[in-house]
C-alpha cells in the first residue's frame, strides 16, 4: 500500500521485526539444504554417438529391444523439521500500531487541499492584479495631476508675461502721452506767449495811435504848467464808437481834465485792433491815461 507523502512515519517495535528476519533466514536454509542433496544424488546421463550416413540403406525388420530398467532413485533425506519461534514478548506500554489509512479519505483531502491552494493561488493572483491595477491607476493620476499642474504653471507664467507686456506698453504708450502732451503744452505756451508777445504790441500800437488822436483834439489851456496826468475810463462800443468818459484821476486842473474829455469825444471812433483778442484790451472799456507832453 502506497502511504502518502505527508503521512506520519510510524515506528514498528524492535522485538517483531527480528523475528521475523531470524524465521526468514531459517527457512532460506532449509531450502538451500534440499536443492543441493537433490542435485548432489542426481546422475548425469551418457554420451550419445551418432553415426551419419550418406545414402540411407534399407530398413531392416525392427529388432525388438527391451529398454533398460531405471536406475533406483537416490534416497532423500527427509528435512529437519523447523523450530518453532517463540513470539516476542509484548512490551509493557506499546502503543498500539497506526491503522492504515483510507485511500479514498486521503485523495478526497489531498483534492480538497489541492482545490484550497488552487483558490488560495487564485485569490493571491486576484489580489495582485487588484493591486497593480491600483498601482497603475494610481500612477495615471498622479500622471494627470503632474500634467495638469504644469499646465497650469505654464498658464500662469504665459498670464504672468502677458500682463508684464501689456505694462510695459500702457507705461510706453504713458510715458509717449506725456511727452506729447509735454510737447503740446509746451507748444501751446510757446504759441500763447508768443500770441500775447503779438497782442500786446498789437494793443501797444493802437493805444499810441488812440493817444495820438487824442492829443491832435485835445486843445490844451493857457496857464497849464508842467506834465500833469489825467486817467478816464472810456466806454466804447466794439466799433471804437466813445459812448461815455468819466475820469478816474484828475490831474487837478479841472480846464485840463475837461480838455482832455472833449478831445477823448471828438476822436470817436477810436481807432481798434482788427484783432479780436487785442481788441478785448479796448471794449468795453478802455483805461485812458493822458499826459501833454508825451
């Protein structure tokens, strides 16, 4: 009977296995005894000799021939009979030996130890494959969130850039209004300055052609000494047309102060700038100062 590999080694008690040895080399004996007395009495027969013929001749009558007798057998010793072998002595305490084990029962555990490792492989593999597939997804996350963050790092360098530009060219674009507008104010100061450097000897000119006119009118009287100075406020109209004077400082010679107011009348129209704003020096009302001797 074929034990299973995984059965327990079981120990057979000393005293039986040496009897049984010591019955088996007794019979061994024995019969090693009765072979050689069998073929030591055992006579070898005599040679044969043949004759052989080239042409056969003829048969003669056949002779009867009376066989020889058999020689007596040998005598056979007749076997010691075989000595009993006492059985051992059961010892005291000996486990009782192991009874063999169901074939059947031990291929149903095997199969069923086989099926559980097979299950167990199985759910190993399962669980291997579980975990790769975690490890892998896993790895496409983290491959996903690495690529989304570097967009997202190259988006905000790209706004980062984007907006740089941008205050570069408002601070250029800034910087070129200014100049501009320093340009053109300047400009415009240059233009204003010289428009009033312009209006004003415009004005220049027409009060000393107005004083001149005056003066040509202005009949001065007798017993006026030195260079007195006489200040009007002319109303005029834009067409130089004199509607009121009225003084505003007297000179203290009143024959003076009314000459000059006379002669302020009799001009009318007063000679204006075409110029509207050297004009604007005149009308409504021009500041008349009047010296006689200027």
């Amino acid at each position: 009977m074929n034990l299973p590999t995984d059965a327990p080694f079981v120990s057979r008690p000393a005293p039986r296995f040496a009897a049984g040895v010591l019955a088996l080399g007794v019979h061994a004996v024995f019969v090693l005894l009765l072979v050689f007395g069998v073929s030591w009495q055992t006579q070898h027969p005599a040679p044969v000799m043949v004759d052989l013929w080239e042409n056969l001749p003829k048969a003669a009558p056949p002779v009867a021939v009376k066989p020889p007798e058999p020689p007596p057998p040998p005598p056979v010793k007749a076997p010691e009979p075989v000595k009993a072998v006492p059985a051992p002595k059961p010892v005291a305490d000996e486990p009782a030996p192991p009874k063999a084990p169901d074939i059947a029962l031990e291929k149903k555990k095997a199969e069923a130890e086989r099926l559980r490792k097979q299950k167990a492989e199985a759910e190993r593999l399962e669980k291997l494959k579980a975990i790769q597939a975690e490890e892998q997804q896993a790895r496409a996350e983290a491959a996903r969130k690495a690529h989304e963050k570097q967009l997202a790092e190259q988006k905000k360098r790209e706004l980062l850039r984007q907006m740089e530009e941008d205050l570069m060219q408002r601070t250029a674009d800034e910087e070129a209004a200014n100049a501009a507008l320093a340009m053109k104010q300047a400009a415009e100061r240059a233009a204003a300055s010289k428009r009033q450097t312009e209006v004003a000897r415009v004005v220049g000119q027409h009060r000393d052609q107005i004083s001149a006119k005056v003066r040509g009118n202005t009949r001065l009287p007798d017993n006026l000494k030195g260079n007195p100075e006489v200040r009007c406020a002319v109303r005029l109209l834009p067409t130089g047309e004199v509607q009121s004077v009225r003084v505003t400082q007297s000179s203290g010679n009143a024959a003076y102060d009314e000459a000059v107011v006379r002669a302020i009348e009799k001009s009318s129209p007063l000679p204006l700038p075409a110029d509207r704003d050297a004009r604007a020096a005149f009308v409504p009302e021009l500041s008349f100062v009047h010296r006689p001797k200027e």
